[in-house]
C-alpha cells in the first residue's frame, strides 16, 4: 500500500510539473510568434483547407480515408486568433467565427475575404497545446508544407520504431505492428494534423519502451511512470480523437514482449491495471487542471462547460445514444480496403504456424493471452463511455479498433514463436 501512495503521490508532481511546462510553452509561442510573422502563410493555408473543403476524402467512397478537415480548420484559426487579453488566448483558446460558418470557413472568410464581421469564440475546455508547435511552424509553412513534414516525421519514427524491434529480441512483433499501422490508414494519417497527435503520442512511447539506452531504466513501476506521461501528451495535444490508442498499443507491446518470460498471472494483471490507471491519472489529471486554471485566471467557468459536455458527449443524459448503434457506425467504417492488409497478415502467421508445425499452446502463454484479450476490450469500453461522441464521429473514433487488432495479431505472433528452440530468452521486460 505505501508503494501505490508513493507511486501516486510522484505521478501528481509529474503532472503539477507537466502543467508548468505545458502552460509555459504556450505561453512563449504566443510571446514569440505575433499574428504578423503567420499571416500570409495563414491566409495560404485558408485556401488550401477551402479547395479540399468539409468532408474530403483521399480516396473517393473509402470512409476510412475522410480527413477532419473541420478540425484541422480550427487548429489554424485557434493559433492565428490573437485578443487583446493574452490570458484569454492561453488559457479559453480564442477563434474567430463568422456567423454560423464552421471554424475552417470562419477562416477564409477573415484572412483571405477580409471579412471583418466575426465574433470571438472561446474553446477552453481543451489544452490546444498543439499551439506551441503550429505557432512556430506557420512563420514558415503552410498547411499543405506542414502535411509533408508531418509525412517525413511520422514515416521516420514508424522506420526508426521498426529498426529497434529488428534488432532486439522482440522481433515477432514485427508484423503485428505493421498489420495495426496499415489498419490505422496511414496515409489518412499523413494528410491530417488532427489524426497524428495520438500516432506521434503511440509512436514515441513504443520508442522509449524498446529502444536499448532506455532499457535499463524499465522495470514494473517505472513503466507507470512513462503510461502517465502518455496520458498527460493526450489530453494537452489532442481534441478527443482516438486517445486509447496511446495507452493500449504500447500497453500491448509490453504484454507481447513480457509474455515469452512466462511472467504469473498476477504480476501480468497487476502491471495492465497499474499501467492503465497510470495513463488515466495523466490524462484526467491534466485535462482537469486545463479546467481549473481557465477557471481560476478567467471570467469563464470552464468547469461547468466541460462538464456539460462530458454528459452530453457521454450519450446518457440529454441525448441517448443507443450503444448498438455506436458500435454499428464504428465497425462499418473497417471496410475490405483496409482489413486486407490486416487479413493478410493474420494469413502469414498461420502460414508460418502450420510451417513449424505447431500443434498445442504452451501454457505459459495463457496468462499474457488472457491480459492481451482484456486489453483488446479496451475500444468497446471506450465507445461505452462515450456514446454519443463515438457515434458522430465514428469516421475516425473507428481507430480505436487498433487496439483489438494488435491484440489478435500479437496473440497470433506469441503463438507461432512460442515453441522456438535453441533460442535464448530475452530479458524480462515486464
């Protein structure tokens, strides 16, 4: 009981300290980068999001292809949005609006028709501490620049993640990763900054968990801590996307690579329930402290709206949402064009299954099998908390759904390896 009190007392300092940072990087992007050094690469972009316009998709009639080009258009308009009040844009997220218009639109009515008709909104519920990276990069790029760089990163730590596995031990994980990856449709994930904040959040966790300089510093409880600092990355980048995706694929990459250790059944449900709460303390306790200090700096009770919000995105109170149908809209969008990769892969791990031969399971598998299959619950449970958010924007909550499919797919790879000879065990890595 003291080892989870002092875990728990060092993970709200982490967060107090994550606070300070985070506000302080907003801070100084607003400090540095003045509304005159982005605007003629604004005004660029303004066009560039209006030519795709709302509802764009890479591919025509592929649903998992939609990009979030409404979103995309209020990241712009929240970080070129300046009053006079910088509190206010720091911590209540300013944004222009024009009529009834979306925020995408709001924006090309301001910077390129130089309608000056508009009223400033305020989203402060959310960290947008995308700011503190967008802000910078509008004094040199434009949205379709910035798309290209987010291209050239996001492939870059994808190779970077796949080099480490093929030098380590843990080399079974190789297809399982890259049957969840193509499942995600990355190149809708290239073409959208509202989809990467929880790819580069899954990406640089899988990173720290295996790269070797790290490795000395992993044990069972210092994995909570980086589970928290996930968390804490999800709710200060992201709008409410697919954030589960940053806890349980690295949760199942621990999993997968523990498991040929043969670790109990307890110690293994011990380390996904810690792990998992670890995420959630960081997320909640960070999105949580957006609320009270906007509260506390501002004449807005954040609070109050952030709460209205929770009930109504919920689906159980003033409009409910049906959890059938939840998770119709989610599972409909997971069409042919992209489970094919994802059925591929499962073909090659039976191939090589009935290749070796492999007749019975190893009992030794079953308790991280077990804990494998509990965490692929994880996007069902999400969908469960959040009805009615899952259902209307299922054309990318559906992400969530990687979990289960890198759960099945690490399961299918445990299963083929499990009886390898002549091969020496890694080190524990639970």
């Amino acid at each position: 009981m003291k080892k989870i009190v002092r875990i728990l007392v060092r993970e709200i300092i982490i967060i107090a300290i994550c606070v300070f940072i985070g506000t302080a990087a907003l801070s100084l992007a607003y400090i540095g980068v003045s509304r005159a050094n982005m605007s003629e690469n604004v005004k660029a972009s303004a066009i560039q999001l209006n030519h795709l316009g709302l509802g764009a998709h890479l591919w025509k009639d592929v649903e998992e292809t939609m990009l979030e080009l409404y979103t995309d258009g209020l990241l712009f308009n929240v970080s070129y949005t300046s009053v006079s009040d910088g509190i206010q844009d720091i911590f209540l997220d300013t944004y222009m609006s024009v009529g009834d218009t979306n925020p995408m639109n709001s924006l090309y009515e301001v910077t390129v028709l130089a309608n000056d008709d508009y009223v400033i909104n305020t989203y402060g519920r959310y960290w947008h501490g995308y700011q503190a990276i967008l802000r910078p990069l509008l004094c040199f790029f434009t949205y379709s620049d910035i798309l290209q760089l987010n291209m050239i990163v996001q492939f870059c730590l994808v190779v970077l993640f796949l080099y480490i596995l093929a030098k380590s031990a843990y080399q079974y994980l190789i297809i399982p990763f890259c049957g969840m990856y193509l499942f995600l449709s990355p190149v809708s994930l290239f073409s959208s900054l509202q989809y990467s904040h929880c790819v580069y959040i899954m990406l640089l966790s899988l990173i720290a968990l295996f790269i070797p300089p790290l490795q000395k510093y992993w044990n069972d409880t210092n994995r909570n801590y980086l589970f928290l600092l996930a968390g804490i990355a999800t709710a200060y980048l992201d709008l409410l996307t697919y954030p589960c995706i940053t806890l349980g694929i690295p949760l199942i990459a621990c999993l997968g690579a523990a498991a040929i250790s043969s670790p109990p059944l307890i110690r293994t449900l011990k380390n996904t329930v810690f792990y998992s709460a670890s995420w959630a303390i960081g997320y909640a306790g960070m999105w949580i402290s957006k609320w009270i200090l906007a509260s506390v700096l501002t004449d807005e009770n954040i609070f109050l709206n952030a709460f209205e919000q929770v009930k109504f995105r919920s689906g159980y109170f003033s409009k409910k949402q049906p959890y059938r149908d939840t998770l119709r809209l989610n599972l409909s969008v997971c069409n042919k064009e992209v489970l094919l990769p994802v059925l591929i892969c499962v073909i090659l791990c039976a191939i090589v299954y009935k290749i070796k031969n492999h007749n019975h399971t190893d009992r030794n598998l079953l308790p991280s099998i077990a804990m494998l299959l509990f965490v692929s619950c994880y996007p069902f449970i999400w969908y469960a908390l959040a009805k009615q958010h899952s259902s209307d924007n299922a054309y990318f909550v559906w992400r969530e759904l990687g979990i289960s499919v890198f759960a099945f797919l690490v399961i299918g790879a445990l299963l083929v390896r499990k009886n390898d000879t002549g091969q020496e065990k890694p080190d524990d890595a639970s």
